[in-house]
C-alpha cells in the first residue's frame, strides 16, 4: 500500500530552525510542513502589514527557506524522493512571502521551482459590510470602528490540494487551520473525496499529533524526576508515514533528541482539544474517542481509531483590534530582607499610582518567585524566604501616555524607595486582541496564485 512520509518542521512562529533542517536532510520526506500561526500572530502580521505593503508574512520565513530550499531542488534534480513545503507562513500577506520565497529560490539558483499562494481567509472587508454582527466577547463590528485590524477565516485544506494539483513545489498560506495544513497532501496523494469523513477524521489526527512539533516529541512533556526526555537541548522534530487508510506511524530521524512514545502522543492528542468525539475543523468534524496508540519500536508509534463525521456549516474566523495599552516596569531586590523590600516596593508604587491619578482599566502587582503565578496565599507556603525577588508592575490602559507613567513610577524606585533595588526595566505596548465569530462557509473561497521560480 502506498505510504507517504510528512514532516513537522515548527510548532509556531518563532520555533527552532535546525530540526526542520534535519527532517529535510535526514528525513527521507515527500512534505515538510511549517505551522506557524497564533490567532494573536496573524492579528500582529495584519498590524504590521498596514505599515508596509509588503510585510505582515511570518519574520523567520526568509531563514527558514534559505535552510530547506535547497533539498527541495535536490529531489528534483536528483530524481530521488521529492520534497514539497508546505506553510501558513504567508500570515496576513501570502502573495508577498511567495513573491520572498520565489526571490530566496533565485538567490540559491533553484531554478524552475514553483511557489503558490492561498489566499482568501482575509474577510475584513465582508464583516466591516455586516457591522451588526457580534463578537464571542458581545462586542459588535460596528463599535470596534477604526480599532479593528484584522478579520482571518479558518481555511481547510481544498486551496493548498489545488495548489499541489497545479504541481506547486512550495504552497504558502494564512490562517488555515492547523491540520488542514498537514491533511491536504494526504488528501492529494491518496485521492480522498471531500466527504469520505472517517479518512479526513483519521487524516485530521494525524495532523494534529505532528502541529505542535517539539510537543509530541517530549518538549512540551518533559518534567525533570517525572518524565524524563533525552537530550532536550537536541529534541527532533516528529514525522509520520501515513498509509491511504490514514493510519500512521509517528517517529523521528534517528539519534536526534526527545522520545516518542504512547504517553507523548497521548498528551498532543488531547491537547487544545475541547471534545474528543467531536472536534471541529474546516474539513470534518473529527472524532478521536477511539484513538489507540501502538508502540512499533523504539521511538515509533502507530496511530489508530479515529473517525469523523460532516464537516461544520460555518467556519471560525478570529478577529482582531486594538485594545488599549500596556505600561509595565519591574525592578529586582536580592539578598537578606527581599521580600520585605520588594513587598515595601511594591505598596509603595501602588500608592503613588494613586496619588497621582494614573487612569488604568486593569492592573498587576505581583512579586516573580513568589505570588505571580499562584497568589498570595499559595506563594506564602515556602519553606525559607527567597533571596531574589523581583517586583512586576503591568496596567493596561485606554491612553498610551498613561500607560508609560507605570513604568516610570517604578524605575522611580532606584532613589525613591526601599535600598538595593536594581536591574529596572520599563516598557509599554500596544495591545492587540483577539475575538471569534463563526462565518457561512460559502461566504469565504480560497484562492491559488502560483509564482515560478525561473
């Protein structure tokens, strides 16, 4: 039966560069597939392409191609295996990464490769038409006003299986859904149709376990004393070799770092993953309530079982807009008496916030080492009294001047407040939040644009 072999080269947009380089040598893959897209990421790519026509594509696309092009052109030259990329890279302006990866591929003399774009999941400009729909969060289009960004449906695989049908080398997308990217090879190399749900069900796991890259491979399960990973700082990234049926083997290229085993698969496959029997995407309600997982050998695992039934009528589309500001300062108290300094520092910032009428909408005081992540009541458990702590100071404000006096009440601390305060940072940013609205599915079609690399 035939068998194809798909790669995960990252888990987001700033993941690490060398396994994905690994899979490309050593990986013997027919795909290799780049998933880089937050909801947050693809709200800031828009913001950054309002000030640049030609940003707003993932900031690492370029390295990235630099890397793992050339073993794309080596398979076509070669005649060996050949090798496809595929990425939702293109974040809010696919045309202008396939127009930089077309540029890349010329660079490194990779001649004749072919370079598609998927388009289509960019629906501002048909919900700034609908200004009575509503938000998850009650708001509505019309009171964002000239605070929305960005507005990006959930695509499912049939634009990149286009693509791959007009023999693209590398197909660069936007917000596609995250399986959708790794289940349309399996749906052009296998032929499966649009409604043979258990094959997309078992196609979609697949997907799945391989989207968060490094997580399936021990990164995101490693626990010192617990569970142990090997080799962390050298962890590969996972693979899968996928029959027709959709059933899969998942490993990785020998002697790279990590495990793979029943327990790390088991943990990505509920990860993120609200209602194992029916978790929806683009393409099928998927069903993974009867997934098993088999070892085969040392760092190889069978995936099997799940299934799935019709795809949603609607399809997700995340929303975003400008929300204010964030101000923030910190400081650092060390050695005998910290906690009581940086605990002094911190009424003492609280204090001046007030009297000199910061507005803020919300606010954090918290102590790192000690009740950030907990609270106080938590926090106050510790055996012995922490000999470095460092006070945090965040507000979110609807006025960025505003936002910038928290930070400069806390650098105020270096001659104004408890002694052996160092260390002082202070920023602010703006921030840019994130909404869903479900979207008739006929009202969103994905386009294909195809660049030659001549």
């Amino acid at each position: 039966m035939k068998t194809i072999r798909i790669g995960s080269g990252s888990g987001y947009s700033g993941d690490r560069i060398e396994p994905a380089v690994e899979l490309a040598e050593k990986g013997d893959l027919d795909y290799l597939v780049f998933e880089c897209l937050a909801e947050r990421t693809i709200a800031l790519a828009q913001q950054a392409r309002l000030s640049d026509p030609e940003a707003g594509f993932d900031p690492l696309l370029s390295e990235r191609m630099r890397r793992v092009l050339p073993f794309v052109g080596r398979g076509r030259e070669t005649g060996q295996r050949r090798l496809r990329l595929i990425s939702n890279m293109g974040a809010a302006n696919p045309l202008a990464a396939a127009r930089e990866v077309r540029r890349i591929a010329v660079e490194l003399g990779l001649h004749g490769l072919k370079v598609a774009a998927v388009t289509g999941d960019d629906v501002l400009a048909v919900l700034k038409a609908s200004p009575e729909q509503r938000l998850d969060n009650g708001a509505t289009i019309a009171s964002l006003g000239d605070r929305l960004i960005s507005a990006n449906a959930y695509l499912g695989a049939e634009g990149i299986v286009e693509a791959l049908e007009a023999d693209a080398d590398v197909v660069i997308t936007g917000r596609v859904a995250d399986p959708s990217l790794f289940l349309a090879p399996q749906v052009f190399e296998f032929g499966w149709a649009e409604d043979d749900w258990t094959r997309l069900g078992r196609g979609t796991l697949i997907g799945h376990l391989l989207e968060c890259a490094g997580q399936i491979t021990g990164g995101y399960f490693a626990d010192p004393g617990v569970k142990e990973v090997p080799n962390l700082a050298r962890l590969g990234f996972p693979l899968a070799e996928v029959d027709a049926e959709g059933r899969a083997v998942i490993s990785k290229v020998a002697g790279s770092g990590g495990r793979i085993d029943t327990a790390t698969c088991t943990e990505q496959m509920v990860y993120e993953v609200h209602d194992p029997a029916a978790y929806l995407t683009p393409d099928v309600t998927a069903d993974f309530s009867g997934v098993s997982f088999h070892p085969v050998a040392t760092n190889e695992v069978r995936a099997e079982g799940a299934d799935g039934r019709a795809r949603p009528e609607t399809l997700k589309v995340s929303v975003g807009y400008l929300d204010g500001w964030i101000g923030e300062g910190q400081m650092s108290y060390g050695g005998p008496g910290a906690l009581a300094r940086a605990q002094l520092a911190r009424d003492v910032v609280l204090e001046r916030l007030q009297l000199t009428g910061v507005v803020f909408d919300d606010l954090r005081a918290e102590l790192i080492g000690v009740d950030a992540l907990h609270g106080a009541t938590l926090g106050s458990r510790a055996a012995a009294e922490p000999w470095e702590v460092r006070l945090r100071v965040a507000a979110r404000c609807a006025d960025k001047a505003e936002a910038v006096r928290i930070g400069n009440e806390v650098e105020t601390l270096y001659t104004n407040g408890p002694y052996g305060g160092g260390g002082a940072t202070k920023g602010v940013r703006q921030v840019v939040a994130v909404a869903s609205l479900l979207m008739p599915r006929d009202a969103v079609k994905a386009q294909v644009n195809l660049e030659d690399a001549s």
